[in-house]
C-alpha cells in the first residue's frame, strides 16, 4: 500500500512537473525577466521570459534551484516546494541592483560577461525608483554620462569626450541621429519618454561595426516597452503617475494601457509636462560676483523692448516650457517562432528658450530680445518582424522598416529690432535594418546583417515684422532647394568561445555614403558652386577578448574603430555661430575615423557586488573641425547686416582622448548597499594643443542604499571636478555667458531620495535634491542647476 501512495505521488509529480514557473517580485508581485535559474549540480539551467516565465521540464523532481538575477537577492529552492507554490517564486530586492545578465549591446541578447566593451544598464525598476523629469535626466543620474544643458529644455549627452553627432542614440534598434545632427550640443534625447523605456544601455567606446555612423564615442541604446504576452488568455495592466518639484515648478501627468488576448496585445502611453522658470541655488562656496544670476530680462512692452529688474535673480526667468508624448504599440504572435510589431512613437514640446543666447550682452545691453527653439517634434513608425527558428542561413531575423519625421526651428530677434527670424528645417528618414544570427556550434556563432537609409532635408527661412505682420523669405540654414543623404552597409560579427573562461568578438563593417546638396536659384548667397555631391567610403573593424581566469576576476581587451561621415550639418549649413563669426558650406569634406584601445578589468565579490576599472584612449584623425576659411576669395562676408568672418567645417587635425572610469556596487547586507563612479578624461588637438570642447570634467556620484520589502532609499553625493579658465578649448572660452572669471568650477550636491510602496499596486517617491541649495553651473552649460528641489510622486498601477 505505502508503495502504491508513493508510486501514485511521483506519478501525480512528474504530470505537475510539465507545467511553467513563473518568478515574481514580492514587492511588486509583478514577473521579473532574465532570472537565470541552475540546478546545484550546474547540469541545467534556464532564464525568464519578459513575464518571468520559465520551463520545470528540464530539471529532476529531487533538483533544489539556485535562482538568481543581479537585482535581486539569491534563493534556493526545491522544485517541489516550487510545485507546492503552484510554480510561483518569489524575490526580494537588492539594496544595489547589479544589472542584468544579458544586453544588447550587439543589437542582440548575449551574455554580459562576453562582451569586451564597457556597458552601462539602466533597467525598468531603476527608472521607477529615479522617476527623472527627462531621459536627458535619467542619463545624468547614472553617474556614468555627462550631460550638457544650454537651456532648461536640453541634454546633450557626453560620452568619453564626444557629443552631439559624434554619438549615436538608437530607439528600438532604429538610429535616430538625422541629416542634421550638428556638432555643438543637441536636445533630441528629450523626445524619448522615460514612461515608455523599458531599459537602456550606454555602450562606450566606438560601436561602429554594429551600429554605423556617428558611434565615435558610444550608442546609447534605448529599447521601449512591449505589449505583454497574456499567453492564450486576455488580461490588460494600467498604469498612471504623477510627478511634481519645486525647483521648476514641475508638473506631470502619465499613464499606460496595457493589454492583450491570445496572439494580439497593444500597449499605449501618454505623458504630458509643464516646466515654468528654474530657480537656481542660493548658497555660493565661491563667490564670482553676479554670475549666474538672472539680475535682469527683456519685455516686450506697448512694442518696446524694455529691460526688465529680476525681482528675484535666482529666478532664472525664459526657461520654462512644455512637452507631450505619446505612444501606441501593436504585437501579433502568429505562432511561438515568429513575432510582429508596430509601434508609433510622437513627441512634440512647446517654444524652448535658448536661456544662454537670452544672457548674453554687447555694450552693456542684450544682444537678443527673443532667442526661442520652435516646437521640436519627432514622429517614429516602426515595423518589425522577428523570427527564431533554425533555418541554413539563420537562427533568428530580424527585420525593421522605419519612418522618422523631424520638426525643430529657430527663432530671434534683436534687441530693439522689430525683425523676428525664424527657420525651419524639416527632415524625412526611412531606415531598414535586417539583422541575423547564425550558430554554427557551441563555439561559433555569427551576427551579420544590412543597413539603408535615407534622409531628406527641407528648410525654410522667414522673417516678420512683429509690429506689421509683413513677412518675406531669409536666409535659410540648409539649402532652399532641398539636400540628402543615403548611406547602403553591410558587416559581419563572429564570436569564438574559445573555452568557458575566454571569448573572442570580432567584427568588420563597409559603409557606403552619399551626400547631395542644391545651392542652385539662392537668392541669398554666391557660392563658387551650386550643388555639393559627396560620395565616400568607410570601413571599419573591432576585436575583443575577454577572459575569466578565475570566477571572481574577468579582463577585457578591446581595439575598434569607429566613423562618421559627414552631413548635411557639416557640409551645407549657412549660419551664424556667434555675431561676427559665419559657418559656409565646405563641399571637399570626408569621413572622420576615431581608433580606440581599451582594458578593463572587472572583480566579482559573489552576488553582493562588483568592481570595474576601464581604460581608454581615443585616437581622432581626419576630424571635422571649424577652421578659418574664404567665399569666393575673401574671408569675411556681410551676413544679417554684420561683417562677418568665413568658417567652414574642415578636416584639419587630429586629436586624441584618453583616461579611465571606475563604478562600484555592493551589497553590506540584506538591506544597506553602496554604488559609485567616477570618470576623469583628459584631451586635445594634437596640432594646436588645445583642450576638446566636449571632454567633461572629472564626475561621478557616490550612493548608500537602504532597502525592505516596502521602502527603498538613498542618500547620495554628486560631484564634478573644475576646469580652469585657461584650460577650456577655445570656443568655450569665447562664451563669457557660460563661465565665472575662473573658469567652470568644481561642485557637489547631497541628495536623499526614497520610495514607499503601500501596497502592490501603488508607490509613492519623494526626496530632496542638492540639500545645500548651492548655486553651481556644470561644465558647458548655459542655465544654473536648480537650487534645493523638493519633489514628489506617485504612481498606480492595475
């Protein structure tokens, strides 16, 4: 009889043992995806699908599991206690999350530890725990990225000395560097709502053999939220928050619909942001006299300029403004091998105020009345397929059509002028990608794939009497008649797992590139030419070793290069960079290389933590600076009324970047924890000597973290080091407006910052950031930060 019982149990277990487990935060009761899960014998393992999802199948009912995820505390546990549970596990977070195990950085999932290059992961829980106003914000608050700031509305990432063009920012696999990405400071990762990412990755180093044009100093990858994956039966998520801070008088709405039904779901989100002037800190540990305070602005009063007295000069007065998101994504499974998925993503903000243009004075008075961006506007349509199947050639496909439309303007006016200008520039750019893994056998595997696209510029110039209404044509920017670019290129990735300590990731790219544009009928300018047709080459390659000697201790090794081919920006813009200074078009302009070596070294302590150290140096040749240059013989030209001198973009030098960046995250126990960065560069023209305009300061950030099952909480401390006056590069020293008569000066910030969940579905953040209310002004930037900001929010989810 008691063999009959135990017979029929083991029977009755081995029929619950096909069925799926599913891992769950405690805290959140939501699943949680890339656990990876092992036998204590290391014979079997698996990992978590996006719902956190994974097959019993494979193990022995006697197995005890070892679930672990770096963001998350480790268990062991026995399948059958795990049957017992109805297949549910559940985890406590880390006070330190660690990262993820697998990334993307390749445009493909693969294991952390095989890839050579430094990679920076800010997950889904992060961005919930940080809640930033911006993903210019999000990127800051890292640690790990510089981020530049011309006016309230701005970000302009710096990554190891490169910015703006020369670093490529990827939605969904899909570049979104355009035609007309220049070479100062952009604000285009604004356009990506930080409700919508699901995770992002900063890859340092030149990407280009993967990723293509721009990658000079890194990519930073965004890959957005998906519909969930209800399985056969329907189901929906809904989700909205709330955000405010005092600092800006911030005010923001957000919300998602998830859901689904068999083989279909749609996901949906929208956020909506009001941003009124900043208020910068009060308390100055160096006193500079006035700078940085707004002791003064234009009104335009019974149509006079006037010059308004700050009542309060900390007020930093134009610099508010207003942005939407919104997003709609359909998936259809057609069968478990096969994926389809479309998404569209728009985003638009309000006139953003060029705040450093708005602080600028000639003969004690401004030089501009109005200095505005017109609304920036980003629309994306996606198409992608994907399909995981064993076939000759592959083993997974991936293929993505894309439509970007771009919008932004400029617009000014002088001070007691009645002459308002404004330019438009619209931009067109369809991408297609198709990407593919082939394994050849447990060593080899093959990552290849082809790339296009095109961009189409349009732009317009006009001016208007503010008074009368009347308007006529102006100057434009780029070409009236219209400009392109098209770019056709393919590369082939192979990865070598020589023996489970050491793998080998190399890879090579060709890149064709073509550029046109039509001067042709300009009534504004005499060019020697009429039309630009540029038509250039570029290959690129990398190799990469990483080796595991021992479990706790991993080395990399890295060599690539990286490219940029030059476009409409550079070769075919007309403006004025500063008065008195015009930028020409410059038709004799090809491909800037950057050549990069790293090593890192990487120490594990178990699954409490982990220590990086990254060392680099960046070789610029052929860079595409603004140099001194001549129209039709002479070099200076009337341009807007003022005798100005002739700049063109150029390739006249060579330059170098190097220096290291150290992080640190682990974990003292169960519920306190430490992270910290640091980064310190160093750069120069190696012809004039000068210092590179975008190589940042030393920075970083150094947190304590508290974590329970309900509340988490830090106290951090952000830090950047200073830049002596006589150190910036050149052009920064033209811009009094930005620095003191020292210089960009060193700063810090304490910080506390924490989240209470009171109950699964709702939480709760708040904090208080630079506690001190220090006045201080990063590196480049044309606006103050904010002084002591209170700020608080919740969000709710069904």
């Amino acid at each position: 009889m008691n063999r009959f019982l135990l017979f029929s149990f083991l029977l009755l277990g081995q029929h619950a043992f096909a069925q799926n487990a599913q891992v769950y935060n405690v805290t959140t009761l939501k699943g949680v995806d890339e656990v990876f899960i092992i036998n204590f014998q290391n014979s079997t393992s698996v990992i978590s699908d996006r719902e956190g999802r994974f097959s019993l199948a494979s193990f022995n009912i006697e197995d005890t599991l070892i679930i672990q995820h770096p963001s998350f505390q480790t268990k062991f546990v026995p399948v059958q206690t795990i049957l017992a549970q109805n297949g549910a596990v559940y985890l406590n977070e880390k006070a330190v999350d660690l990262g993820i195990f697998v990334v993307s950085a390749n445009k493909r999932a693969v294991k952390r530890e095989d890839v050579p290059n430094k990679v920076k992961v800010i997950g889904r829980k992060e961005i919930d725990f940080q809640n930033p106003q911006t993903s210019a914000d999000l990127l800051s608050q890292s640690g790990e990225v510089f981020v530049q700031k011309s006016q309230l509305g701005g970000g302009s990432p710096m990554i190891r000395g490169f910015a703006a063009n020369k670093v490529l920012i990827v939605v969904d696999g899909v570049r979104m560097n355009n035609a007309i990405f220049r070479g100062g400071n952009l604000q285009n990762v604004l356009n990506i709502d930080p409700i919508l990412i699901e995770k992002t990755e900063v890859i340092f180093g030149p990407g280009s053999v993967i990723y293509g044009s721009d990658a000079l100093g890194g990519v930073m990858n965004f890959q957005t939220r998906k519909p969930s994956n209800f399985s056969d039966s329907s189901g929906f998520n809904l989700g909205s928050a709330m955000r405010y801070s005092s600092a800006n008088n911030e005010r923001t709405i957000k919300a998602y619909l998830d859901m689904g039904k068999g083989k279909w779901g749609s996901f949906t989100s929208f956020s909506a942001s009001a941003f009124d002037d900043l208020k910068s800190g009060q308390s100055y540990v160096n006193s500079e006299g006035d700078f940085g305070k707004r002791l003064w602005y234009v009104e335009r009063i019974n149509n006079k300029d006037s010059i308004i007295q700050s009542s309060d000069p900390h007020v930093q007065r134009n610099s508010g403004y207003d942005q939407f998101n919104f997003s709609q994504k359909i998936s259809y499974k057609p069968s478990d091998s096969v994926s389809v998925l479309y998404s569209l993503i728009y985003s638009s903000t309000s006139d953003i105020p060029r705040y450093d243009r708005l602080t600028e004075t000639a003969n004690g008075l401004p030089k501009s009345a109005e200095w505005y961006y017109g609304p920036q506007s980003w629309l994306m349509n996606l198409l992608n397929v994907e399909i995981n199947q064993k076939r000759k050639f592959f083993d997974r496909l991936n293929l993505t059509v894309a439509h970007q439309f771009f919008e932004e303007s400029r617009n000014d006016r002088k001070f007691n002028s009645n002459t308002l200008r404004k330019r438009t520039e619209k931009v067109s750019l369809i991408t297609l990608n198709a990407d593919l893994d082939k394994e050849i056998n447990e060593k080899n595997t093959l990552f290849y794939g082809v790339e296009f696209n095109r961009n189409g510029v349009q732009s317009e110039g006009i001016r208007t009497n503010v008074i009368s209404g009347a308007s006529s044509p102006v100057a434009t920017r780029y070409p009236e008649a219209g400009s392109r670019t098209q770019q056709v290129a393919a590369y082939l990735s192979h990865q070598l797992k020589m023996s489970k300590k050491s793998t080998v990731l190399w890879g090579v790219r060709y890149t064709r590139n073509e550029l046109y544009a039509d001067f042709g009928g300009s009534n504004f300018y005499n060019f020697s030419f009429e039309e630009v047709d540029i038509n250039s080459d570029a290959f690129t390659a990398s190799l990469g070793y990483t080796f595991r000697p021992w479990r706790v201790w991993q080395f990399n090794i890295s060599l690539s290069s990286g490219f940029r081919s030059p476009n409409v920006d550079d070769v075919a813009k007309v403006f004025d960079s500063e008065p008195g200074r015009v930028v020409v078009p410059n038709e004799n302009i090809l491909p800037e290389y950057a050549y990069n070596g790293e090593i890192g070294l990487l120490r594990k302590f178990g699954d409490k933590g982990q220590a990086q150290v990254n060392f680099f140096y960046t070789s610029l040749q052929n860079t595409i600076s603004r140099s001194t240059s001549q129209v039709n013989g002479s070099d200076s030209i009337m341009y807007d009324g003022v005798l100005s001198q002739v700049l063109s973009e150029q390739n006249i030098g060579q330059a170098f970047v190097s220096g290291v960046s150290y992080s640190l995250m682990y974990n003292l126990n169960k519920n306190f924890g430490l992270r910290s960065s640091l980064t310190y560069m160093d750069g120069a023209d190696l012809d004039t000597k000068e210092s590179l305009r975008h190589v940042s300061p030393l920075f970083g950030n150094t947190a304590i973290a508290f974590v329970t099952e309900k509340i988490r909480s830090e106290f951090y401390l952000n830090y950047n080091g200073a830049i002596p006056l006589a150190e910036l590069a050149p052009s920064e020293k033209s811009k009094p407006q930005l620095y003191g008569p020292n210089g960009s000066l060193a700063w810090y910030t304490l910080n506390l910052k924490f989240s209470v969940r009171p109950s699964a579905t709702t939480n709760i953040t708040a904090g208080v950031e630079n506690i001190l209310d220090l006045h201080y002004r990063p590196y480049s930037n044309g606006i103050s930060a904010a002084g002591r900001n209170f700020f608080v929010g919740f969000r709710a989810d069904i």
